[in-house]
C-alpha cells in the first residue's frame, strides 16, 4: 500500500532524470509500478548513477534535451502525457552559479516557467511537484529551522534562482491554476540530500569518497559548517507523498513543504566527513583553506508542516544515512556488485525501516 499505490500505472514524467536525486526517484517509482518517462541534459560527470544502474532501461519514453528549449520540451510532454510531474532539473551547485549566472537563472527560473507552460498545455497532468531547495529562504543563519512562510531569498545566485523559482510557483498558481484546473502545483524544499551515485563537483561526499578511493587527504573547506544531512531516499518519499496528496485532493495541498531532518542530524560538515572514513576503513581528514566565495554556515528547516499535514517525518538518522550512503560507493568501488540491485536493496530497507516507525506513506 505504499503511497495507496496511487503511482501503479500512472504515467510519471522526470525533468532532471539522469541526474543523482533523478536517478534514484525513477528506481523508486519503477518499484511502485509506474510509467516513467524521463527529459533531462545528459549527465555532466564522467561516473554518473544515470548510466552505472542503466536508468535508461527503466523509461518509457526519454528526452535528452535542454529545459531551456520551449518548443521541443513542450512537444515531448504532449507525446508523454503525463498525470504527474516531478520537476528536478536544475543547475543545482551553488559554486557553478558564481561562474554561471545567466546558465544558473535561465535554467532554474525560465526553464522552470517552460516546464509549466508545457504542464498547462497538456490537459493529462493533474499534479505537479517543482523541487526547489532549502537555500531558497533568506538565510540569517539563525539556530532555529524556517518555516515555510518565511521570506524568500538566497545570497548565491543558485539560492536566490531558487527562491525565484518558489515565487513564480506562487504566482503561477494564482495566475493560472485553481477551480480544480489543469493541475495542482505544490513545491518540495530539502537540502543537503546524500546517497550512492552523487559525482558532483563541491560537494563534501563525492570529494571524500574521491580522495579515499584515490588515496588523497581529505580536505574540508567550512569544517564547522552546519548542514541538514539526510538520506536521498528521505525528500525523494517527501515529494511522492505530496504528488500522492495532489493527485488525490488537488488543490488542498497545493503550496510549499520543507523537507530534512530532525534537529539531530543538523551536523557539522567535519563530523560527517570522519564519520565516512569510519565506515569505509581509511581516509584521513584535514582543514584546507576557503577560496573566498560565500556559503552559508548555518542553514536548517522547520519540518512541522510536513509532519502534520502530509505524515513526512524522517526514516534515518544521520549516522544511518551516511552509513548507507557510504556503503553504496564502497560496494561499487570494492566489488562487482550489480548496483541496480544493490539500489533496489537500499529502496527496501529504507521502506522496511520507515514501516517499524509506522511512518504513514509506508503503510
């Protein structure tokens, strides 16, 4: 009964899907029995899960294409007809978008408006989910987590992108949708999400695991910086969950929702990063120096919402989710290991474990 099975034989449409978090949603929904369909650029690391698990073989239909591109983008989701769509493709790295500011807006704004505009032309969706981030809030790096109605913001042009993404959203949904028609647009906001698969630049997991398995020192630029730590799987069954309440109550639940962890597993990025060696057996761990560019120290969300309204709480704990985090690339470093299975098992213990914490979405 997960999800009230409301994903079996539904026609999913992933923007973003040969991404690392896009991967691993369409694994998920091909283990709830849907129709998966995929528009996405190809992947931009030479290591990617997209093509190691062979999520190719899992859709229906694939686009590999720009967001960015009205018309061919439009066109696929008529061919597609999608119930759902679950929007992940982003430029999604705050340093890139140091570099790339115009690539960074263009994408996580325009393409974001595109997505829509196709959405709304194809009378077939009922449901959308526009995955943002939790760097979307404006971030006075206070100790206690925001909550949903809360300013939006962003010092970076990756964060500020996305609070635009947000407030478009909002404003979409005034402009255009309600009455029941076309569709119920709600948004998904985690962070720091970790898993198997990740080979993006700057980011603390794939650049310790690069450095073990390369046999270099690990160096942390913010070591005391603060970060909510959560499992892939964790916003993954957030946002199925609230595609689930979309296509069920419509617009009901049509507005944002934070997704993360509980306060406990908002850890400093050192911790985390011994805590990788640990399990995997080596690596050693050293302070380097910070490159100037700003990232914030203290960023963490208020989950009440998602809790109450949705039944959203989280499954793992920090430890659990860099454990398995860490054993998935030790499995597919150390072993010949078919990684499509392994991640399958990972899908399984995940909803095993969320089913003895009587987690709702898992009944």
């Amino acid at each position: 009964m997960l999800f009230n099975k409301i994903y079996q034989g539904k026609k999913v449409l992933v923007t973003g899907h040969a991404g690392f978090k896009g991967s691993w949603l369409v694994m998920l929904l091909k283990h709830l029995g849907a129709e998966v369909s995929g528009y996405s650029l190809k992947p931009e690391t030479s290591e990617s899960l997209y093509d190691i698990v062979g999520i190719h073989k899992l859709l229906e239909k694939e686009q590999i294409a720009d967001i960015r591109d009205r018309e061919n983008l439009k066109a696929f989701v008529a061919e597609v007809r999608p119930d759902i769509i679950f929007h992940l493709a982003a430029q999604p790295l705050v340093r890139l978008s140091y570099a790339e500011p115009v690539l960074t807006y263009e994408t996580n704004v325009i393409g974001t408006l595109n997505v829509l505009e196709a959405a709304r032309a194809c009378e077939n969706v009922k449901a959308f989910v526009n995955v943002t981030t939790d760097k979307c809030y404006e971030n006075r790096e206070k100790a206690e987590g925001y909550r949903e109605d809360e300013p939006m913001g962003g010092f970076d042009m990756y964060s500020s992108s996305k609070g635009c993404s947000e407030i478009l959203s909002a404003s979409y949904r005034r402009s255009f949708l309600g009455g029941g028609k076309p569709f119920a647009l709600g948004t998904a906001r985690a962070g720091n999400v970790i898993g198997g698969g990740d080979w993006s630049k700057d980011r603390l997991i794939p650049d310790c695991i690069n450095s073990i398995v390369n046999n270099r020192t690990i160096f942390i630029r913010s070591p005391l910086a603060v970060r909510p730590w959560q499992f892939v799987l964790e916003p993954l069954c957030g946002y199925l969950r609230l595609g689930q309440k979309l296509l069920e109550e419509g617009e009901k639940f049509a507005r944002g929702y934070n997704f993360g962890p509980y306060e406990d597993s908002v850890t400093k990025v050192c911790e985390v990063a011994r805590k990788v060696t640990e399990v995997w057996g080596a690596g050693r761990v050293e302070v380097g120096s910070s490159d100037g560019l700003h990232e914030a120290t203290l960023l963490m969300l208020n989950i009440e919402k998602a809790k109450a309204e949705l039944g959203v709480e989280p499954v793992y704990d920090v430890d659990e989710a860099v454990t398995a985090t860490t054993l998935w690339y030790k499995e597919h470093y150390l072993s010949s290991t078919d990684m499509y299975a392994y991640s399958l098992k990972q899908i399984e213990e995940f909803i095993s474990a969320a089913r003895h914490k009587n987690i709702p979405w898992s009944l």
